[in-house]
C-alpha cells in the first residue's frame, strides 16, 4: 500500500487534479508510462474521459440490468475483493450461490425432492452456462454412441436462425454443427414442426429459446416436446431439449405461470437463465439448471485442491468476483415472488403504452408480440425514403440509444428497431420516447428522399454515409446528451 | 422501481431492522419467498450471514487482489451498470480495453511497429485468456494438418503437471490430449528437456509456466524455446510455445526486465496474465496476447450486429462487468513502471522477511525460490509427529487462512505450506505470520504424535503398503482432521481461543 510518492514535481499533490501537468499531456495509450501520478490526478482523467461513454440507463438495446437499490450496491463494494472461487475461504458466499441455484431450479419445477439440493451453477453470464450445459450434451451423447458402438464425430445441435451468438460460438469453439432452422417473414422464431425434422440421429440436443433477442417472443416449447417425443418414439434417439431462458427465465414463471416451458415437460434437461436480465442484476451473472445428476456427465467435474481443500467446479471461469451473486441473492428475498411480480407488471404495461403510442404515427408495424419480454420491436412501413437506420441515428441526438438491426436468413430484408423495457425505464420516460420518435420523424419527413429507391436491401454503410452527410447539411444543435 | 408495499405488516418498515420479524424467522434456502421484504432487513440480513465468510485480506492462500485504492473502488461503482459488451454505446470503455492490451503487448515485447495495434483481448480470467489462446492453436494445428492431408483428430498438448487446474479444463472440455511432464522430489516444474521429447506432430503446443501455482518458481521459457527450435529444425512440425504468465506476466518485467521469456523468443505465440493477481485490480479480469494476427485465426471471431452496429468479439462471455476494465487501466497508468516496481520490490523484500523468519524456527524446508513469485511455500522437515494440515487449521484460530496441499504426481508425497505475498501484506503482518507459526509449533509439540504417521509417510511407488496409494491418503487425511478436531476441542476446553476466530 505504501507507493513511493514521484520525486519530480513533489509539489504536485498539493495542486488540484485541474491545476496539475497531467491534464496537459495526453494520456498513454500504448505503453506503460515510465512514472507513476497521484491517485487523485489518474481518478480525474479516466473519470472525464468516460463521460462521453452512453448512459447506460438510456441504452434502450440492452436486456442487461441498470439499475439496483443502493442497499445492494452496499453489498456489491463490500464483496468486490472476494474471489468467488476460493469456496473454503468464503463458505456463506458459496452457501449464497447454492440457495441461488436451489431457489431457481424450484422456479423453474425442477423435480427435485423438498430437501434435495438441485444441480447447476452460476456462471459469467448466459454465454458459459449455454456452453457447459451444451458441454454436457455433447458429452452424453457421445459416450451413448460409443457404448453403442456407432461413430460419434459429428454431433450437432438443432436451433432457430434466431439463437444468440452464443450457440454459434458453442458450436464453432466446440466442434457442434449448428443445423439453423430458417426464419422467414412474419414469423420470427424457431418453428417446431421444422426443428424437428432436423433432428438426426446425431443430434444433441433442440435448443429453444424463451424469449427471442430480436422480437422477444417466447418459442412453443411444449409444442416441440410433443413432437419431439413422438420422434423418439419412432427412432428410439432419445433427442433432449435446452431452453435458453437468458431473458424469459425471469418472466414467464412471475406472470404466465400456467405456460409450460420448463422442467415440467419431461424432455428438458438443462435450462439457463441470465440473472443480469431480467433477475434484476448487474451484468456478470448467468445461472444454468440441470434437471437431475443423471443429466450432468461426472466426468467434466473437476476436484482441485491447491487452494487447500477439496473443491469440485464446472464453470469455465476460475477466479471471478462474488458481487454478482451476492446480489441477485439480494434480489431474490428481497423481492420475492411478489416483487418481481410487480416489476414484471410494471414493465408490460409500459411496453405496452410504448407499442401504442408508436402504432400511434402509422408509420410503424409491430413485430413483437404482446406475450413475451417486456420489449417493442418496430419496422418502418414504407422504408423508400429513409430507414431504421437513420432514425435510430437522430434519436442519438435527443440522448436515447435506440439499435436498428436486420433479421437473420431469410428474412433479411427487415430491418427493426426494439426497444428493451428494464425495470427503470418508467411511464414518463416511454411517453418522452414517443414524442421524440415523433419529432425524428417530422424531421425526416422533410428531407430529401433516398436515391436509391430499392427498400428489399438495407445497406447499412451507404445508409449511414447519407446519415452523416445530411447531419452536416442540416446544421443543428444537439438537445439532450449527445 | 414502484413496488406495491406488502399489504401484510406495512407498518414494519417503520421499526428499526433487528426490531422487525425477519430477523426472527430463517432465511429462505431452496425456494424464493412468496413475499417482499424491506430493502434495509434484506441488506442488514445478508450483510451479517456474510460477517462469516473469511476476511479477504488475511486469505493468504490466494494471488488475486484484495485491495485497491478508494479512487479506484469511486471508479468501480460508477461504472458496475455498464455491460462491457456493449461496445457501440460505451466507446470509451472499449478504448480503455484497446489500451490495456496494446500497454501489456508491448510490455511483453510483442513485435509492434509503433502505431500497430496489438492482438488481444481482455477477458474474465486466465481461464478464459488460456482457453482463447488453446483455441487458436488447435485450430491452426488442424488448418495445418488438413493441408498436408494428414489426420487432425487427436491433438495434444505439453506441458508440466504443475499446470494449474484451467490447463486441465481446457483438455477436457475441448478435447485435446494432455501430455504431462512429471515432477520429481526437489524439481517441482516442467524439465524443458522431457517436455521437448514429449512433442510429436499431433502436439499444438508446448504450455510454460511463469510463476508456478505451487512454489511460484519460473520455468526456463528460454531453454525450452532453444530445445525445441532445434527439434522444429529436424521435424519440420513448427511446434509453438504459450507461456502461462498468470502470475509472473506483472512481476518479471518489472523486477526481472533481463529474463527473457515473452514475445522475444520467437516460438512464443501467445501469452496470457492475470489481470487481477499482480496486475493488482480485483477478481474478474484476464488479458492474452497474440504475436501477430497470423497467429489468431480470423474464422474464430465472430461479428454481431443485433446491438445495433457492427461488433468483432473473440471470448467465450458475453454480457460482463466494465469495472475490471477500467480499474485495470487505472492501475497501469496511476503506478505506471515505477510504481509496479516499487510494489514488487516491496512483495519481494517481505517474502524474505517471511522466509528468513520461518528459516530461523529450524523447523522448516523452504520449497520456494527466491526468484519467481513473491510468496514462501515450505514443508515441514519432521512431518512424523504433526503435518502442515495440522499447521494450517490451526493457524486458522489466529485469522491467518494458509492452504496446505500436496504436490502432484510424481511428489505426492510432498505436502507444503504456502503463503503468497500480495500488495497488501505489510512487513508487520509478516512478522506477525511467523510469531504465529512458532505459537502453533509450540502448541503442536504438546500434543501427542498422530496415530497415522506410518501411513502417511508412504509414496505412490512403494510396494510396502498393503492398501492401495490412494485410499491411504484419502484415510489418513480423514482421520488426521478427526484427531485435530478432538484436540482442538480438548484444548478449548482448557483456554480461550487467542485473536480472531
């Protein structure tokens, strides 16, 4: 703790951060600097420059949780030195972790026994958990080819065109072939009567998804395990289910507890869930469930013992902090059943009010659905004279960020806008939000049209370079944080 | 953030938290509560479940952090609801990322024109970091392979069975083969010469490690690079190196500028280091590095757009926390070279304090080096009577956590003490630590000897025994705790337990 104070410029303490020479120099970018500065002077300049970083209270593209109750933020300082792995050192955070675990496998109807402990973990975020539970797959699978005697070099893995990243990352980084069930026009997600047709017999796993990251709906998951389990019965294949529940995990069983999803249907083996969603944390906290033990191979189990005792882990993290899990702790007894009920009330309802008041303009089509993640997802009618694109672009201007994006094969040629209703994005800020699409619109509607009239493709790099010719021509100031 | 108040007990916000009737009934375990509860009882209720976790600054078990500045802690907590992922919203933030990987490439003397970017990525740990970089060599290894149209179905790697337990992770769950060199009693790191012989043509590469999990010993990157040039000359295989710098990554550039073991060699292709051991910032943050960006194959990164703009990512998170981000570039340019220099020369001066103070019991072996990690990891020369698990739980009344584990194969039957010296650990308390340790002795020459000693004197290659290795030890440990909890009580019963509990 003792750092050996700069012998140059000794005086330099007594200066305010503002008044010293290190607001004159710019900062080190690709080496180390030579000396050291005073704490207060290095807090000041990476302060200043992360002021022009976006709010991320008005990221509107993200699912991920910004906000959290002071009391909380209180936990998270005083766990941030906690290294989460040293379980022998820290055993009530590692107690935390397991009543996580056990409080969501019973949520999502785990079969577990009353005082049976349930099987699955925390992790990072939805990303590990998705790769250990496919980890899993994947290794079931093969060692029942092999006890078969069959080859078992190609397994793959059956999903909508509409998966996260993170299935085509698991599938690329673990040698999985990614069979995309494709989408098309008016309809969004995974069809179950496609998916399984493409279940062979190396298959892994039909991975479904409660609540799609591009329009939010929830996949027909009961729908599948009965044409699933048909299909079994024919092929004797035994295929099961994962549900990536990164954002539906948190919703479904507070306000649609009769939908079946979960390990109430018998061929879901794992499920995962983001708890940086809509479990109402801070980024860096996933969870994913196993149905039973049977359904976690031992063999990817690790023991270790360097740290001083036995400690069994699966993860692919080691060391990694103990805030996340302290709070969504928090989070689940202090809001309990009832509590994230509210929440997810308040936040339909303000989707809602956002749906109609963009249905409003009649210059928008609604792709998501009513039932579903708290989010609206809208394209442009008549896209000949400017795009998604560029009215997320102006949007920028009042303060709010806003994604455009287009959807996956074969519907490629949509291009959407969503907004993500969090637990902090109230009644006031989605009527502000309208008036704002509004304006944005009258602004555009005064421009000067597209040259190319072709509105089936979106280039998104000719369309921006308009965008910013036109912001130069159109020479106004900026209102809001820019 | 409007919640409707608990129609039940609305008035028992208004009473004083240990008042209220949530401290009276158990706190839920294995299903979420049907109710609310107020934000103070749920802070004060886990707030004081956690007063038994251990204290992270006396967990002398550990490299990572443990303290970082009140400036810094300001930092974290401004930036705890950024989700780094999101790079087109946060630009600052990711610039920070860019800067720490060009600052840390070019402190590992990667081959950079000036104004060259780095090839590099932060991640959440080394784990994270080793397996990008594993991930990299297999695919190279296969590309290679398929070209020469030879078979790519079984990879291997090499490295020592020192290697700490992400190396395993990553030969498992990607399945590569690990092909480990054995330690030997008095060698406790990869030989360069065996893990040389060991490369054969399905090997992606050749694992070393700077700063040993175990006795914070480096490993001779140089040699190895030497040997195993000469065996790419015959072969014609092109095996590279990746160093595992978890630990050494910010202690050998600072205190050991001279030793070369990073991008200098040329077989080094990738290298990674924690960020949150002694690059001194808070669990959750890792950093690798690549040569060149020949050596990161372009069809492992992926490209999103559905954030709104186009996106490369190459990790296996997502969605995580900025703040390691942020306090990682803080900490390299508030201390700069000087200041992490003098930080280590500090460690080190007090590693030595340690180990001079445990030399002058007579009771220890020093099993570490003097250079390498700053940490002492010693044995106990007379482990008949009492072993170092003994020493361990009962440092643990003084509030001192010291692991103590046995070496892997083939020292097994080598069981150590160790104590890693971070930044936080003040020539005061290392004194204290030894004052300690000869109150424990002292305590334990008292006691009889344990039943078992015999039985845990035993080496896995011994014939003797009429049990096999491995259910002894297992046996043996049990009942050595078994004997140590009845004395402990025994002794309680006699006298207060002394300092921290």
């Amino acid at each position: 703790m003792v750092v050996t104070t700069t012998k140059s410029s000794s005086s330099e303490n007594l200066q305010c951060a503002f008044a010293s020479r290190y607001v004159r120099t710019s900062l080190p970018k690709f080496k180390i600097p030579e000396k050291a500065m005073p704490k207060e002077a290095a807090y000041q300049i990476v302060n200043d420059e992360l002021m022009l970083d976006g709010n991320p209270r008005l990221n509107l593209a993200s699912f991920v949780t910004t906000w959290m109750e002071p009391e909380c933020d209180k936990l998270i300082m005083a766990s941030v030195n906690k290294n989460y792995v040293d379980m022998d050192e820290y055993p009530v955070t590692t107690e935390l972790q397991n009543r996580c675990v056990n409080m969501i496998a019973h949520l999502f109807n785990a079969p577990v026994g009353d005082d049976e402990t349930a099987i699955g973990v925390g992790t990072i975020g939805s990303s590990e958990a998705i790769m250990l539970a496919g980890l899993a797959f994947k290794r079931k699978w093969q060692a029942k080819r092999k006890a078969q005697g069959k080859p078992f070099d190609k397994p793959n893995i059956v999903t909508g065109a509409n998966v996260q990243v993170c299935w085509e990352k698991f599938a690329r980084y673990f040698e999985v072939e990614l069979k995309e069930v494709k989408l098309r026009e008016g309809y969004y997600v995974m069809d179950p009567v496609k998916a399984v047709e493409m279940v062979d017999e190396n298959t892994i796993c039909v991975a479904a998804i409660l609540g799609s990251t591009l329009t939010g709906e929830f996949e027909d998951v009961k729908l599948l395990n009965e044409l699933l389990s048909k299909k079994n019965e024919e092929t004797g294949w035994d295929t099961p289910i994962h549900v990536d529940a990164a954002s539906g995990g948190f919703i479904a069983p507070f306000i649609y507890p009769e939908l079946e999803w979960d390990f109430r249907l018998p061929l879901v083996k794992s499920i995962n869930v983001s708890g940086h969603k809509y479990g109402l944390v801070y980024a860096g906290v996933g969870w994913v469930v196993w149905r039973s033990k049977e359904d976690l191979p031992d063999e990817l189990v690790f023991h270790i013992n360097y740290l001083g005792s036995d400690q069994p882990t699966f993860t692919l993290n080691f060391s990694k902090g103990s805030s996340q899990i302290i709070a969504q702790y928090y989070q689940l007894i202090r809001l309990g059943v009832e509590g994230y009920k509210s929440i997810m009330e308040n936040c339909t309802s303000n989707a809602k009010l956002l749906k109609e008041g963009i249905a409003r303009t009649g210059k928008f089509n609604i792709l998501s659905k009513d039932i579903g993640v708290p989010l609206v997802t809208f394209s442009l009618k008549d896209t000949t004279k400017y795009t998604v694109f560029q009215i997320s672009d102006y949007l920028r201007r009042f303060g709010w960020i806003v994604p455009a994006y287009t959807m996956p094969p074969d519907a490629e040629h949509i291009a959407v806008l969503r907004v993500v209703i969090r637990e902090d994005f109230n009644h006031s800020l989605a009527e502000r939000l309208v008036s704002d699409i509004e304006r944005v619109i009258k602004e555009l509607e005064e421009l000067p049209p597209r040259a190319s009239v072709e509105a089936a493709k979106v280039i998104t790099e000719t369309q921006r370079e308009i965008c910013s010719y036109w912001r130069k021509i159109s020479d106004k100031k900026c209102n809001g944080v820019c | 953030m409007v919640l409707s108040k608990t129609t039940s007990q609305t008035d028992v916000s208004v009473h004083s938290t240990f008042a209220s009737r949530y401290v009276q009934c158990s706190l839920p375990r294995f299903k979420i509560p049907e109710n609310s509860i107020p934000k103070e009882a749920a802070f004060q209720i886990i707030n004081d479940e956690l007063m038994l976790d251990g204290n992270p600054r006396l967990n002398l078990a550990s490299f990572v952090t443990t303290w970082m500045e009140p400036e810094c802690d300001k930092l974290i907590m401004a930036s705890i609801n950024k989700n780094y992922v999101d790079m087109d919203e946060y630009p600052v933030t990711t610039e920070l990322q860019n800067r720490c990987v060009n600052m840390i490439a070019h402190m590992f003397n990667a081959p950079l024109g000036d104004g060259e970017a780095a090839v590099g990525v932060g991640t959440v740990g080394s784990s994270e970091a080793i397996m990008l970089a594993g991930l990299a060599f297999k695919r190279k290894w296969q590309n290679k392979m398929k070209q020469l149209g030879k078979p790519h179905d079984k990879p291997n790697i090499v490295t020592g069975a020192n290697v700490q337990v992400c190396w395993e992770k990553f030969a498992r769950y990607f399945e590569v083969e690990l092909k480990e060199v054995k330690l030997s009693d008095g060698y406790y790191v990869m030989d360069p010469e065996k893990a040389v012989e060991m490369v054969d043509e399905n090997t992606i590469c050749v694992a070393a490690i700077l700063g040993s999990t175990l006795n914070g010993e480096f490993e001779d990157v140089k040699k190895l690079n030497d040997l195993l040039m000469k065996k790419n000359e015959e072969t014609g295989w092109d095996t590279p190196i990746h160093v595992d710098a978890a630990s050494g990554g910010f202690i050998a550039p600072f205190l050991y500028p001279e030793l070369e073991w990073d991008f200098r060699l040329p077989l080094v292709k990738s290298i990674n280091v924690s960020g949150h051991k002694y690059g001194l910032v808070y669990a959750g943050i890792g950093w690798v590095i690549w040569r060149s960006k020949e050596d990161l194959p372009d069809e492992l990164i992926f490209h999103i757009n559905y954030l709104g703009a186009d996106q490369p990512t190459f990790t296996l998170n997502f969605s995580k926390g900025s703040s390691q981000v942020i306090a990682q570039y803080y900490q390299l340019i508030r201390l700069g070279y000087e200041g992490y220099r003098n930080i280590m020369e500090n460690c080190q001066e007090n590693a030595m304090v340690l180990k001079e103070g445990l030399e002058k019991t007579g009771r220890f072996n020093i099993v570490s080096k003097d250079n390498g990690v700053p940490l002492v990891a010693f044995s106990l020369k007379d482990n008949s009577r009492h072993n170092e698990f003994e020493v361990s739980d009962m440092l643990r009344r003084f509030g001192w956590i010291v692991p103590a584990y046995t070496m892997p194969p083939d020292a097994q039957h080598v069981t150590v003490l160790r104590v890693v010296i971070r930044e936080d650990f003040s020539r005061t308390l290392a004194e204290r630590l030894v004052a300690d340790i000869q109150k424990v002795l002292q305590e334990l020459d008292l006691l009889p000897a344990r039943v078992t000693e015999k039985l845990a004197a035993t080496t896995a290659t011994t014939a003797v025994e009429e049990h096999p290795p491995a259910v002894i030890k297992k046996t043996a440990i049990e009942v050595q705790r078994e004997i140590t909890a009845a004395w402990r009580k025994m002794v309680a019963d006699k006298k207060k337990t002394n300092g921290v509990c």
